[in-house]
C-alpha cells in the first residue's frame, strides 16, 4: 500500500473524474438522474468551460474516446475544428509571418468542441439539452467560484484586456479589477447565449434528438455562426505578432463543418489494447512508445528510480521525433502509422535506448519515405524560463514545467458499461477577445501549424491542426477497462503513458498512481509558438529520490528539479469484475472523482 492524497473510489452505480470539482458533480447528478455516462460528460463538459475559462470555453475543441455498450466498440469523436478556407500560408507570409500567432484571430480555426459535445448526446445520451445544460447555465447566470489559477491568468493579461481585449475586460475585469478567489465570476452573455440556444430548440420540435439537431444548427449556421463572422470580418485583434490582425475564420467555414467519428488506433500491448485517436493527434505518440517498451523489463525497474525514468524517457523521445516528422492530418497527408506501429520498426529502434541521454531528435528513416523536419529553436540552460503574459501555448503551463492547470480533462463511466475520456480545450480567455453578443472568445488552435510548405503539420485550408489534445482508453481482454488522460499539452502523452505502464507493471491502484512522482522531457520541438526544443532537458518533481536525480544527472540528462506536484492533472476511471473505480489527481487543487 503506497501513501495516497485520497482513496481510490470504488463502487458499483457511476464514477465521474474530472479536473474540477464542480464538472464532476454535475456529470454524477446526470446519472444520478437516471442519464447514461454520456448525458454526463456533456454536463461535466460544459461547467468546465464556465469554471475553468482559462483552460478551454465553447469556441475550443474536443477529442473524444467512447465506448457505447450497445455496440461494444471504442470510438474516436473529433471534435478538433479545422483550418478556415482563407488560411493559406500565403496569407499569412504576406502578413510578415513566419509562424501562426500564438494569440488573436489568425490563430482559429473552426470551434469544435460545441458540434463534438452536442453529437455525444443526440447520438448516445437519453437527456434533453436543457437538462445538460443545467448546472452550467446555473453557474454562467449565477456566477462560478474564481479558483487561484483563473486570478492568476486574468493577472497576467490585464494589461492586454484592460487596453486592447476590452470585450473580454468587461467579462474578466468586473468593474475593472481582477476577480479575487472565490468571489462569484458572472458571465451574463454566455447565459443569454445558452438560453437562447435552449429556446431555438424548444420552438422549433418536440422531439429530443431533433433539438439537439436544431441547437447544432444555431450555432453553426445560426445566430452564433453570424456574430463570429462578423466579429472576424471587423475586429482588428492584437496578436503575440505585436500587430493587430483581423480573423479568415467565416460563417461559411462554420456551416460546412461538423464533429465526425472515426476508428481508434490501437496496439496490442501486454493482455490490453491501448486506443487512441489519431495522427491528427499525438495519440499514436502513446502506442508508438508502448511498441519500443514492449519487450523491456519494466516490471524489474521500480517505478521512481532512475532505469525507469531513463528508459521511458528515451522512448517517448523516440516517438515524439516522428511525430514531427510523420503526422499530420490523414485527410490531407499520409501517415505511415502501421510501419511506425510495426514490431519489426520498434525492434529496430529500440537498439537506440542506451546507458546515456540522446541529445539529438532522431527521427526513423522508412523505405519509401522522405523526412524534412521544420525550423524550431533550441533552449539552452541560459534561456530564461517564464510565463507569457500573452497567453501562448497551453496556458498557465511554465517552460520549467510547473503546472498549475492547463486544458482540461473528463473521464465518465456508468453502471451500463458505458465509458468516456475527453479533453475539452481552446478558447482559453487569454486566446482571443470575447465576442461580446455571445461571451465566449475563439481557440488559437492554428499555432500547431506551421508555415512551411511541404510539411505533414503545414497549414492548408480544411486541415486539422496536428492538436496535442489525447484522451487514452484501454482494453482488458477487449472489453473496456480504463479511461484516463490529463492536460499538458506535449506533456499529455508523456505523462498518460507513464501512468498506464506504473499502472499495469508495478500493481498501482487509480490513485496510488495518479500520486506517484511525474516527469516529462522537452527534448523535441514544442507544439506552440515559438516551437523551442531543449535537448536533454528532463523536468522532474522534487518527489524523487536525491539517488535518483544524480543517477538521471550521470546519464547525460540536463535534470530541473520542478516544485513537489507540480506535473500534470491526471484523471482516471475504470471498470472490472463489477466495480466502478475512480481516481483525481491533487496537483493544482482542483481535480476531483465522485461515484459511488
């Protein structure tokens, strides 16, 4: 038995994990009221875009996992919005531009999360959309407590609300000041906007499914498609550029979009079947790294010491090099998953794990295949590290990789067998101004791209940005077992896969593992602006061993020692033999599990 923050939950009815207590009790009041797991990661999804605004709102986008009991299978719900038709790299080149903005209008894309959150529940929920939509029209009416994270953020950009984000001071800034902790956080026109959505809906059918078709005509081919088309058209938006920029995102990109379902990629691994979306995602990131760890002895490396923390460490490296150099949208390039997935490639690259750290980011040569990796800037140990104001990259996330919060997560499964994992982000406050008709700004999702022709991640018109965003469910003897993931944007898929292998190597509980000290490499380009990458650098909590980090330090690892807890919100569920089991984590002081 390993100290624990909090028990593993345990029970029979329901279990919802989320990275705010507010969300999870309002997905267990939808099963509660006789809804299904769905009904309740709609209801969860949608508070936390009212309680965490600086990590995701209804102008973001949502990568979803599901596993319906009545059609026993896993399925990915994308919800990742894609590139406006005027987003050419031409355009933006013409602006002066050699990466997309971190910030502002020319970093959206299409808000998917909204159509992604809305299908769920007309394709698999059995509420209405007024009742999933209590708790948040409550909270957005009413006012949400303001945590320390949502101070802080507003802290840091109240300079740009107060003089040039104005619509989003008069939200943000009540009465021109920042909202202190716990004080009530109104957001009168994001209301306004949800009931008036309500109301569409009720007027137009009786039917619940055809309500829920007429909501997701409102807002992408209705009122709220036009009030961003406009506010694109007109608005100039200062941008981390140090320019003021108008949007390309239109009405028209809005009505020809809509959250679509996909198969998972999967990987055999160990008695389970890891799934993942795809590499439109970093997901295969996951499987990629489980493929080269598969034949290693994890078990007979305790999961604080330094083997362990190497040899993980190395593989995800291996894995985020081709990241860079192989995904992309499939739609638009093709991605050569199954070589990359093959046992013959991980047996190969595995010869490459050695005693010492690798500096360089070695990508895998594949017959047939040519590699051009993009232009990204290297850190050394004199760049000074720190927290940008303007509100780049995933938010309130420090280059030394203390975390208070960023994006967040959900995990959902009921007493049917009905499971979910979701990561609900973008359309954080510092992204862009809020549209004043709707109260809710737009994602910078488009940074991911870059302005490079020839590239798997170049911009193109109708392409979906290579997201970091990567919910993680699991099979046990193909039935479903976990459902876990936590934001941290290239973090995610370091910080999950090392929680699935302590998990089901080392006999940690939920809990037991969500609590054990983390760790994450930076030794790979970012995925945000301005894409730097920091070879060797391995950012560990002050939880390790004093034996352990001058072990990591003889290897060649260039080691922060980051703040106790300070990696990664991990959020778990899962199911076997009966039980419904749970598990939050206690980093940022937010995240909780409820079920019983």
């Amino acid at each position: 038995m390993h100290f624990t923050t909090r028990p593993e939950l345990v029970g029979t009815f329901g279990m919802v994990s989320s990275t705010h207590w507010l969300a999870s009790a309002a997905g267990m009041a939808m099963l509660e009221r006789g809804g299904n797991a769905f009904d309740a990661a709609v209801a969860a999804g949608m508070v936390l875009q009212v309680a965490e605004p600086h990590l995701n709102g209804p102008g973001g986008d949502l990568p979803l996992l599901l596993y319906p009991n009545t059609e026993q299978r896993v399925r990915v719900l994308c919800g990742q919005g894609t590139a406006p038709a005027q987003a050419t790299i031409a355009h933006y080149r013409s602006l002066g531009l050699d990466l997309v903005p971190g910030t502002g209008l020319l970093a959206t894309v299409v808000p998917g999360a909204f159509d992604a959150w809305m299908r769920l529940l007309q394709d698999y929920g059995t509420l209405r959309f007024e009742e999933v939509m209590e708790p948040a029209l409550h909270y957005a009416k009413n006012g949400v407590p303001v945590l320390p994270t949502v101070r802080d953020t507003i802290a840091q950009v109240q300079s740009l609300l107060a003089t040039e984000w104005v619509t989003s001071a008069a939200v943000y800034l009540p009465h021109g000041q920042i909202p202190q902790h716990n004080s009530l956080l109104r957001n009168p026109a994001l209301a306004a906007t949800w009931k008036r959505l309500i109301l569409e809906a009720q007027a137009a059918v009786s039917d619940r499914s055809q309500q829920i078709e007429a909501v997701r005509k409102a807002f992408y081919q209705g009122f709220v498609a036009e009030a961003i088309d406009q506010f694109c058209r007109t608005q100039e938006v200062m941008d981390t550029s140090g320019e003021r920029n108008r949007g390309v995102l239109t009405g028209e990109d809005m009505a020809r979009w809509s959250a679509t379902y996909e198969e998972p990629v999967t990987l055999d691994y160990h008695g389970h079947t890891a799934c993942k979306c795809g590499p439109w995602s970093q997901g295969p990131v996951q499987l990629q790294t489980l493929a080269l760890l598969r034949e290693m002895d994890l078990a007979g490396m305790p999961h604080d010491s330094a083997d362990f923390v190497h040899t993980v460490t190395e593989s995800l490296k291996l894995s985020m090099a081709d990241r860079e150099a192989y995904y992309g949208d499939p739609d638009f390039v093709k991605v050569p998953l199954d070589e990359l997935l093959s046992e013959d490639y991980n047996r190969e690259r595995r010869k490459l794990i050695g005693p010492e750290v690798s500096l360089e980011l070695c990508p895998g040569i594949l017959p047939g295949w040519q590699i051009r990796l993009p232009e990204y800037s290297i850190e050394t140990p004199e760049t000074p590290e720190g927290f940008n104001a303007m509100g780049v990259g995933e938010p309130t996330v420090q280059r030394s990789g203390a975390t208070a919060g960023d994006t967040c997560h959900i995990d959902v499964v009921d007493r049917w067998g009905n499971m979910v994992a979701g990561m609900p982000s973008g359309g954080w406050l510092q992204s862009s101004p809020v549209i004043p008709e709707l109260g809710f700004c737009l994602n910078s999702r488009a940074q991911m791209f870059w302005l490079e022709e020839g590239l798997p991640a170049c911009l193109q018109p109708g392409k979906r940005p290579r997201t970091t965003l990567t919910p993680s469910m699991t099979l046990r003897d193909e039935k479903p077992y976990l459902a876990f993931g936590t934001p941290g944007g290239d973090q995610q898929d370091q910080w999950q896969t090392t929680f699935l292998l302590r998990h089901l190597h080392h006999g940690l509980n939920l809990q037991e593992t969500i609590d054990a000290p983390a760790f994450h490499s930076e030794s790979f380009p970012s995925s945000f602006y301005p894409r730097v990458m920091a070879p060797g650098k391995l950012v560990v909590e002050g939880q390790f061993s004093e034996s352990t980090i001058a072990d990591l330090k003889a290897r060649g690892h260039r080691v922060v020692i980051g703040p106790d807890w300070s990696e990664g919100r991990l959020c778990a569920v899962s199911q076997e033999a009966g039980l419904l089991k749970a598990g939050a984590n206690a980093r940022g002081m937010q995240g909780y599990a409820v079920g019983r």
